[in-house]
C-alpha cells in the first residue's frame, strides 16, 4: 500500500506490530489467568473493564495533550511508562501475587496510560504520510493491530500451554522496547512546535463537544464506535469463556481461536485501503456491521470448534472494515486543530462501551449462558445496523463520507 513508501511510516509500523502483539500476549493471558483462578466469566468481564475504563477516562487528557504537544515526544514518555507497567505485571506474577484484584488493578493503570497515549498515537499516523493518502495509512495502522491480534494469540496461546503465564507476561514487557525504539529513530514530529491553546482544560474539551456535534460525520463515527464496543467487542474476550465452557478445548486451540480473529483482517484491508476502486465508508461500515452481527450469532450457536474458528475469521474481517471505516471517516472530515480531541472523543465512546458491554455480556453468560448471550448481542447489532443503512437525514451512514471541514482557524476558535 502506498503509506509504505514513506521510511518514517514503516519505521513506526513495524515498531508498533511487535509492540502490540506483545499486548495481544496480554490480553490472552490475563483473562485466562482470571478465568483459571476464579472461573467466572463476570472476572473476565473485568479484565476488559480494567483495560477500557481507565482509557476512557483519561482519553480527554491525552486529546488535550495530542494537540499542544509534539505527539512523538508524548508518545516515546507514554509508552515508556507503560512498558514499565507491563514489567510490574511480570513482576507480580513471578512473585506469587496471584491475586485477581492486583493483576486489574495493575493493567488499570497501563489502561490510564493508554488512554493518554491514543490520541497521539492516532494523530501521529497522520503526521508520518500526506494527507493524501490517509486512508491508506489509517488501514494500515489498523491492519498492523489487527495482524497483532493474530499473532499475539497463537504466541500467547503457545507460551501458556509449554511454559506458563510469566513467560506470556515477560513477553509483553519486552514488546515495548519496539515501539520505543521505533519511536526515537522516526524523524517525524522531531523539533516540532505547536501553539498550545490559553483556554483551559474544560474550555478545549467543552469546544471539542460542541464542534462534533456541527459535524453529523463524526457524530455517526461516534454512534457505530459504541455499537461495535457494546455489543462486537465482547466476543474477543468471549473467546475464554467458549474454550472452557462450551468448546471444551485447550490453550493452544484457544489462541487458534483468537489468531483467527486478526487473520480474518487481512482480508478485509483491501476493501478500505484507499485503492483506486474502494468502496464509500459509509458502505463499508453499513455492510461490515450486518455481517459482523450475523457472525456472532453463527459463533454463539456453532456445533463445532472448526465453524467457530471460521465465524471468528469473519469477525475479525468486519471488525477491520468496520473500525478503520469511521476511524478514517473522523480523520478525513475533522479540522486539523480539533484532530487530538475528536480522535479522543471517539477513543472515550470506544473505550467507555466496551467494558460496560462485557460485564453486562459476561454477567448474561453466567445468569443464562455465553451462547444466548452473544447470539442476542449479534442479533441487536444487525437490527440496528440495518436501520443506521435506511435512515437519513443528520443520524446516518452516509455522513460518513462526508467532506474535510476546511473552516479557517479563525472561526473554529470561536466554537
């Protein structure tokens, strides 16, 4: 793809590949760890809420800092941080700290981290290519999470099975020496001065607010990122739950499971990456949400291990299209000086949706069971997917394709 030709992009590419396959890693181990030590899938539940909460509420920082400080500076000090974090989960387990409310409250604080680091990260994207090829840089920069996802698993679903958790944890903690590497070699960013704001903390986020709501673009980005967190993004975790109650296999199948959710989204970066004959976002978006619910009902009622490895695939596919869709549509139509806080607004719907959904999910499945649970999530999604597709007006899908505002600073400052 095009971003590829640009040193700086595959630089940070590669660098953030490793790192996250390292947190892949992590999100394996931990809710099998959890589940292990409690069997509940309410723990697993927590495991997502440990991560996306403190990420929610610490989003509006991070967009506040995205854009008044260089975003590589922000991002080489957060990641550092969070690194560091990782090793203090190593260190806990391989101490015997085997104590569920340690290990959250642990990856807690790598989630508020996060949840500063997003913003920049997503705006930094578009610091490293022009703005003309964009959405082949935001595909990519989601493909490079969603190939992540693949290996983290299997390398996860590996380690636990041959040489136990801490090896998956000690992992984790190295994968952040990549992107900090990555990170001090890219050129981008370095020397760069931006003009901070004079407003205060609650004036810049109060005027984000009120700019995305002149923007029915970024508003349905919003709407179908809560959709995808609520009711999509608890199957990933969900993955546990099926292995050990209802598919009765073992770690490596398990990571099988999980690798088949970011093999999927190899197949899907085609249909969004910007080429000469991709489809509108908000097609992609529209058709990527209906398949996505469907999945999930094949998974939830699947009568064997190889059906539900497959609908996983799909699921990864949609989740690809469906993400780098609204996440490349808020790109495309946001003003430059709103980029950090609107990329954080829509990290906060993201991160605040899917914690509430899998503990509402995870606590479903233990009241009624994980298969009604997912196949009732996929079902809403469909439904609600077909009536964002026929609506119209401000509240639709093909806002998504929506224009660049190019209001001249003058009069965004006045929002």
């Amino acid at each position: 793809m095009k971003a590829f030709r640009y040193r700086d992009f595959r630089i940070f590419w590669f660098g953030a590949l490793i790192s996250n396959t390292g947190t892949w890693v992590l999100n394996l181990t931990l809710p099998f760890v959890l589940f292990e030590l409690t069997g509940s899938a309410v723990w697993v539940g927590a495991a997502v809420a440990a991560q996306f909460l403190p990420m929610f509420a610490f989003s509006p920082l991070g967009g506040s800092v995205a854009d008044q400080y260089p975003r590589r500076s922000v991002l080489l000090a957060v990641q550092t941080a969070m690194g560091l974090g990782a090793l203090l989960i190593w260190f806990a387990w391989v101490s015997d700290v085997r104590s569920p409310g340690v290990l959250l409250a642990l990856v807690a604080i790598v989630g508020a981290l996060n949840g500063v680091s997003m913003p920049s990260w997503q705006g930094f994207v578009h610091d490293l290519v022009p703005r003309g090829i964009l959405l082949s840089a935001v595909t990519l920069n989601s493909l490079q999470f969603n190939a992540a996802r693949a290996l983290g698993p299997a390398i996860g679903g590996v380690l636990l099975a041959t040489l136990g958790p801490a090896w998956a944890f000690g992992a984790n903690a190295i994968s952040y020496l990549f992107i900090i590497a990555a990170l001090i070699l890219v050129r981008a960013g370095r020397g760069l001065h931006i003009k901070r704001s004079t407003s205060t903390f609650a004036q810049q986020i109060g005027s984000a607010a009120r700019y995305i709501r002149s923007q029915p673009g970024i508003v349905m980005a919003l709407i179908i990122a809560f959709i995808v967190g609520f009711f999509g993004n608890p199957v990933f975790s969900f993955t546990v739950v099926f292995a050990g109650a209802v598919l009765d296999v073992g770690p490596v199948q398990l990571g099988i499971m999980n690798a088949a959710l970011g093999v999927g989204a190899f197949a899907a970066a085609p249909i969004v990456g910007g080429g000469k004959f991709a489809p509108k976002l908000s097609l992609v978006a529209g058709i990527g949400l209906i398949i996505y619910g469907v999945m999930l009902v094949v998974f939830a009622l699947s009568p064997s291990y190889p059906v539900s490895v497959l609908a996983l695939a799909v699921i990864g596919a949609c989740f690809l299209a469906v993400v780098a869709s609204i996440n490349t549509s808020g790109q495309m139509i946001v003003a430059d000086s709103f980029r950090g806080r609107v990329l954080a607004m829509r990290l906060m719907v993201f991160t605040v949706a899917a914690p509430i959904g899998g503990l509402v999910q995870g606590w479903f499945a233990d009241v009624i069971g994980p298969r009604p649970t997912v196949a009732t999530a996929g079902l809403i999604m469909v439904t609600v997917a077909i009536m964002l597709r026929f609506l119209r007006g401000s509240v639709c899908l093909t806002r998504l394709d929506d224009p660049h505002d190019e209001r001249p600073a003058e009069e965004l400052s006045r929002i």
